[in-house]
C-alpha cells in the first residue's frame, strides 16, 4: 500500500475586525475667536554700514563706474548695466563675461565669471 503524503494545512487567515462605523457629531456653534494682541510694530532690517560704505574706484574701475565714491552694491550693478549694454556676456555661457579693453584691465584677463567679478573689482576699490 502506498501512502500519499498529504500537504501541511494552511492556517486559516485571522478574522478581520469591522470598522467601527462612524459618528457623525453635531455641529457644535464656532467659540468666538479671540482677538489677537496687538504685537508691536516690526522693526526694520537694520542695513550694515560698512555694507553701504562708499569706496573710492581706482582710474581702471572709474573708467567703467564713474569717479565718484559708490557702495559696493552699485559698483556691481553698475557694471552689470556696463556689461548689458556693450553686449559682454558669453552667448553660449551666460554666466561668462568677455572682458573689453575697459574690463580687462580691471579683471586682469579676458574671460571671467560672474562668480569671480565681485572679488575681482574688491581689489580695485579703497
């Protein structure tokens, strides 16, 4: 007689609990919202005076910005409007600036990037 094994039986799955049905709740009337203190007025960023410092341009740099004592900040926006106008940036790599006769001698090379410009014209203001 031959004896065929039979297959372990399964367990049968754990019985699945219903989910309690929900209740819908009343709608309670809103709480009167309470009126926010009045906080005082927010101060103002304070600007950094050494940021807005005017610096003297050296002869190279006055070429392009002009003589007089400007902040850091306009000398930059300066030369960007310089640059825009006499159509210096890189075609291909807007990030690149050509450097004309003006530029190269405050840039010391043909070819910079705009990551490199702020620290380049720092050496040629005073």
């Amino acid at each position: 007689m031959a004896t065929a094994k039979k297959a372990p039986a399964k367990k049968a799955a754990p019985a699945k609990k219903a989910a309690p049905a929900k209740k819908v709740a009343a709608k309670k009337a809103a709480p009167a919202k309470k009126v926010a203190a009045k906080k005082a007025p927010a101060k103002k960023r304070a600007v950094n005076a050494a940021f807005m410092k005017p610096l003297t341009p050296s002869a190279a740099l006055a070429a392009v910005v002009g003589s007089s004592p400007l902040p850091r900040t306009e000398v930059v926006s300066k030369l960007w409007v310089y640059i825009k106008k006499n159509h210096l940036q890189d075609s291909v790599n807007k990030r690149n600036i050509n450097a004309d006769a003006k530029l190269k001698e405050v840039f010391g090379k043909a070819q910079v990037t705009m990551f490199e410009m702020a620290g380049l014209i720092g050496k040629h203001l005073k």
